[in-house]
C-alpha cells in the first residue's frame, strides 16, 4: 500500500473555507491504482472541495503492520484508496493565514 501525507487547504468556495485553514491529509492507495499517487490524490482531493499545497510525507510502501491508522489501510483494500483528513481550525493558527 502506498501511503503518504499532503497538506490542503479547503478552497474559497466551500462551506470548509470558513471553518478551517487547512488539514494534513494521510492518504492511502493501492500500488497500480496510478501511476503517479501524489497527483491522483491530489486529483481527489480538488473535487472534494481542498487544494493541496505540499507534500509532508513522500509515497511510501508499507503493509498493515506499519499503516499509522490500520482501519483506514483495510479500508483502502476494499475501495483501492482513503483519505483521512487531519483538520486545523482557522482561529488555532496563531495569527498565521493558511489560506
């Protein structure tokens, strides 16, 4: 299994833009789902309304035993990808913008 962390930012036009300056997304995908991982991801992740703006974790192949969130790995093998989105609100930034 492939799994790797990008870091997003809800795009303006979603209800999340209000709510939340961004989110670090554990991603998992089945070897032969793409040939380039960090792209469909970060394909999926812009039809879901977020905009990845880096890669805090490059692809890595593992097996269950080493997946941080083994539920999630499982459910990767029954949909051939999961994405887990770890979201910070807008007001826990410390004056910082995130978007």
């Amino acid at each position: 299994m492939w799994v790797f962390v990008l870091e997003a930012r809800p795009l303006p036009e979603t209800a999340e833009f209000a709510e939340f300056g961004g989110a670090f997304v554990l991603c998992y995908q089945m070897p032969g789902l793409a040939e380039d991982p960090i792209r469909h991801a970060s394909e999926f992740l812009r039809q879901a309304g977020w905009q990845v703006v880096g890669v805090q974790e490059e692809p890595a192949r593992i097996g269950r035993e080493e997946a941080p969130e083994p539920e999630h790995f499982d459910q990767a093998l029954i949909d051939d990808e999961a994405y887990v989105f770890h979201q910070w609100r807008v007001e826990d930034n410390d004056d910082e913008t995130r978007h």
